[in-house]
C-alpha cells in the first residue's frame, strides 16, 4: 500500500510482550490515517464506560499517510486514549519527531494496552520493543528524563515521549512531552501514562523512503504548493511571529481572557504579545519537514527558555493578572517539567485566585499562599503544588469542574470548563462562533475543533450573533477531521483542494473533495459515537453559565453576554446540519447510514 508501512505495533505492559499486526486497509480507506484511524481502532478495542485510569484504557499513536515525506507541516501526529479528565474520546496532537521516527521505524500505529508491575520506559526501533526498567526514573522532571533516557541510548537523536511528576501521580491535567519542548497537553493524557506504569517511550527511526504511488508528480505538487498556498499570508504570521502575535489581535477584539474569564481585555497585553518575545528571541526550531519554524526559545534572566506559546500568554498570563513575559515564561517552564497542560493549568490558577478572593477558599486551605492577580511567585508555589499533588494543589490537579465539586461553597458557579475540559484563551462572549464551537467539540471546551474566533471576531466582526455560526462550526469541524488525519499542522490554512493534490499522486487515488469532504464528516460523527457510547448526549453540549449571566468587561466586548435561547437555537440547528437528533445530539440512522458508519460500527 501507498503511504504506509502495513505494520502495526502492539505493545502489552502486563505481560511484557509486543507483536506486530498487520493494519486494517480497508479502516485506511474509509478513516485516512492519524485521528480518524486512530479513533477507529480505540472504539474497536475499548469496553464502553471503562475507568480511563485503568488497564482496560489504551493509548493508541498514529501516523498519517503524508507522515515521514517531504508534505509541508505534516510532521505532527496524535496521541488517542480516553480522556481521565473529560470521560470522552482524547486526541491530542505533538510535534517534535516522534511520529515522523515512528514511521521510519516501520511503524504506522502504535497500541499500548495493560499495566506494567513497576516503573516501566519502552525503547522501539524497527526490530521492535525493548521494556526498560524505569524505576530509576520515576520522578525525574521530563526534561531530565528526556536528556538521562538519550544518554543511556547513546544516542542525542532519539525521540522521547516522557511523563513528569505529575503524570506519575495521575493528576488529571498531566501532559505527555515530547523531546523535552512540544505537549501532547489536553485532556490528561499523561495521567493514563502513569496509569500504566509508564515513565517514557524513546523511539528510533532513521530516514528512509515512504513508498508513493507518483514520488515525481508528488514532490511537483509539494513544490508548488510551498509557493502558492504555504508560504503565504494566510500562513506567514507563523514563521514571523508565531502564536504570540495572537495577543494583540484578542485584546482588540475583546477576546483576550482575563482575570478568571471576567475581561475581554488585559491592560499589560503589550507585555506579554509578539514584540516582547521578539525582543528576548534566543532561537527558532522546527517540527519535521516545516517551512514555517514556528517554534522559538527566548532569554529569561540567566536561562533559555521556551517562549509561551499565545493559549499559555492568555491563560497562564492575562488570565491571572501576570503582566510580564518572564513570569509567563518561568511558570510556563515549571509546568512543563512536572508535565501539566498550561491552558487547564492557567484555567485553574484564575479560578483559585477568584475563590480566594469571594472568600470561598482561605489562606489556610491554599497552603498559606497570598493569592492575588498577578502575584507570580505565589502561582509559581500553586504549580508546584499541583504538579506534586500535595496540599490544595491534589483537589486543583482534577480539573476545575471535579475542583469545584470537591470545595463546594458555590464554587461551582465559577468552573469554566465544557465537559470537564477548561475553557481556552478565546472568550465565548466575545466569540459567539467560539461558543457554539466549545460546546459542541467532542473533547470538551476546545479551541481547534473550530476556530472560529478568526472568522467571527479577528476577520468579520460579526462576533455577537449567531448568523452563519452553525455552518461554520460544522464546516471547521469536518476539515480539520480530515486535515488532523493526514497529520497536517493548524498553521497550514489548506482546504480540501490542496488535500487532494498531495492526496491522489501520494496514495495512487483519484479523490475529489467532494469525497473528502464525506470522510473528513464520517470521521466526525466517528468520533460523535464513541461519546455517545459513553452517555453523552445534547445535556453535555452546554456553557458554564456565566457565559449567560455575567456581562465581559472592557473593550469592544463591554458588557456582552451571549443570550441562552439564541444559543439554544443555534445548537438545534447545528444538530438538524448534521443530521443528528436536536433533542438528543445522537446521529440519526440515516446519517449514519450515509456515512457507511452504521454497519463498521455495528450498530
């Protein structure tokens, strides 16, 4: 077959034993490869309503068609479990070069399943899997065991996935790192690592040639596609400035999140945007086979540090009051050596400063801690906590919604999350589009489902309405399936046009985007129906409900708030869009049907 391998890796932690399975074709036919495939496998092989903190859970981590050749920006790949934190089906999505050495190695997939007895790292190449005592390890921040794992490998160029402290002690927002610098971050994703036992995964992988239908008419299109659609300025503010540049464009369109979700717009945003991390620029990096290096270190005081990335300037940043970018910068760090998502973590630290300060939590119940908006040492004391799992910091590691539970109080009126998920640097009422598409993502309250904030607020400004909104959402939501399942980064706006010409000659087919456009919906409503399998229905599409009741603060978003029954309307119409039922959320027969999903999924 063209564009894969044909292998798939199965590693069992129970029994210390690994094979090798041929992969499912005709499953790369209808789900492309990546998330699509991904998912397939995962609702396949896992027992509806399992503990995701449990053997029965598996982590899966695919590759896509394009993974390994010279595709611009299709160096990331997913990492596919279920979510600890949200109950719901978890992709989450690295750079780095693991998934690119995973397919060099002869892998396109990669099955974890089971328990190890002790501390357990896994070493595979294209022989296979060696299970390596990992107790030494335990404990290490990621970055170290990133550095100690490549040390005793002897090798500098070894791919390493690692979990840190807080993983181990299944904090619920754990990330998993990849190679010290990109975070498989939403979702809690490294909790399910330590679950298993599982410090680290170290992969090699050396280049070798991915077998292509038309390798010469491949690399003609690639080339051209450089020119006429990657680096252009629909891409290029990646390679100038990166994420950070998203800063400035929020605060003017009172989108930025502030202090605990209250303000569209921060004070000290011309702190913490795009010039000041130019200003402190140390180096760009890049992931595999990307024209845009994206990627940047800047100089903290003493030390190179990884620049902030825009969702960890706005949530760790301006959403807890931190007007300055070494503070950012320092948490930034310490979050990513304990292995924690910055977006939840940031989320969390807002909503610990906003209980403190109603009275709902004391200073005796946060470790002694002075909170206030932009105190960073005492948010530098909280992450450590949290990361360790000790103090306020094991109640905090849950997630805000299982947090606010736990502390009670009223606390639960000031959880902004969706599913469990807490809500990203784009505030829903001043994005109306980004609230249709927090509520209805399969994860929980994610952002890259439907970016729809660039349409509604950065670009048309129609971002106090709902006009146009369901479609839109829909429409995101159906390209990026497809695009993520080619493994193809967000900083590449392609359509379905650009997919089929690195597609057809790749793969030996003759697609159209109609066709496309078909699987990246089946993919969709794929993932739809594994959380419907786990009880979620319209009930779990919601908003935290100050979205409705409590008016933003400052900017062009003053006093806005999104109205319920337009919601309510909206989500009714994109239901009817998809063909699923308003009442239920749940796809109809026919839809799935359509889709040639009713009889793959046996239902």
């Amino acid at each position: 077959m063209f564009g894969f391998n044909g292998k798939v890796l199965r590693v069992d932690l129970t029994s210390m034993k690994w094979k090798a399975e041929d992969l499912r074709t005709d499953w790369v036919e209808k789900y492309i490869g990546g998330r699509g495939l991904g998912i397939r496998y995962l609702y396949e092989e896992l027992p509806p309503k399992i503990d995701a903190l449990s053997p029965e859970n598996k982590i899966i981590i695919a590759t896509g068609p394009l993974t390994g050749t010279i595709a611009p920006l299709s160096g990331r790949y997913p990492l596919i479990t279920k979510s600890p934190l949200t109950g719901t089906i978890l992709d989450s999505y690295c750079g780095s070069h693991f998934g690119v050495k995973m397919k060099f190695a002869g892998w396109d997939l990669m099955i974890i399943q089971g328990r190890a007895q002790q501390p357990t790292w896994l070493y595979i190449t294209d022989k296979g899997v060696e299970f390596k005592d990992g107790t030494k390890y335990w404990g290490m921040f990621t970055h170290d065991v990133t550095v100690a794992i490549r040390e005793e490998l002897r090798d500098e160029d070894a791919s390493v996935l690692a979990i840190g402290p807080a993983g181990e002690k299944l904090a619920r927002i754990a990330a998993v790192v990849g190679d010290g610098d990109w975070l498989h971050g939403r979702g809690g994703a490294g909790a399910v690592m330590g679950s298993k036992n599982l410090k680290a995964i170290a992969i090699e992988g050396y280049k070798g040639t991915i077998n292509l239908y038309d390798p010469d008419k491949f690399k003609q299109n690639v080339t051209e596609l450089i020119t006429k659609s990657v680096k252009t300025d629909a891409n290029m503010w990646a390679a100038t400035d990166g994420t950070p540049v998203i800063v400035d464009i929020a605060n003017m369109s009172g989108v930025l999140v502030t202090k605990d979700y209250t303000q569209g717009v921060f004070e000290y945003a011309e702190n913490i945007n795009t010039e000041r991390v130019k200003e402190r620029l140390a180096k760009r990096y890049a992931c595999y086979s990307c024209p845009l290096v994206c990627k940047r270190k800047i100089k903290v005081n003493d030390k190179i540090l990884k620049a902030p990335e825009y969702e960890t300037l706005a949530l760790v940043g301006s959403n807890t009051g931190i007007g300055n970018l070494t503070g950012i910068a320092e948490i930034n760090h310490l979050a990513d050596k304990y292995g924690l998502d910055t977006i939840s973590l940031g989320s969390i630290l807002g909503f610990t400063i906003r209980l403190y300060k109603e009275g709902i939590l004391t200073k005796d119940k946060i470790g002694g801690l002075e909170l206030d908006w932009g105190n960073t040492d005492a948010l530098m004391k909280l992450t450590e906590m949290i990361g360790k799992r000790e103090g306020i910091g094991r109640v905090l590691s849950e997630g805000v919604k299982r947090a606010a539970e736990t502390i009670g109080n009223g606390a639960e009126k000031f959880a902004m999350e969706v599913k469990g998920l807490e809500l990203p640097g784009y505030e829903a009422r001043g994005s109306w589009g980004m609230a249709l598409a927090y509520a209805t993502a399969d994860r929980g309250g994610c952002h890259l489902r439907a970016w729809m904030v660039a349409e509604d607020a950065f670009v048309k400004k129609d971002q106090f309405s709902f006009n146009g909104k369901p479609e839109g959402v829909k429409r995101l939501q159906d390209l990026n399936s497809i695009k993520w399942s080619a493994t193809i980064c967000d900083f590449w706006a392609l359509d379905y046009k650009e997919l089929v010409e690195l597609f057809n000659p790749a793969l030996g087919k003759n697609y159209t985007e109609e066709d496309l456009k078909l699987i990246g919906e089946r993919i969709w409503n794929l993932s739809k129906m594994f959380n419907v399998r786990e009880g979620f229905s319209r009930k779990d599409d919601y908003l935290p409900a100050r979205i409705f009741t409590e008016p933003l603060k400052g900017g062009v978003s003053d006093g806005k708030f999104v109205i319920k029954e337009e919601f309510e309307k909206a989500l009714t119409k994109y239901y009817i869009l998809r063909g699923w039922n308003p009442e239920t959320s749940i796809p109809l027969p026919e839809t799935l049907e359509r889709l040639g999903l009713k009889e793959d999924l046996k239902i």
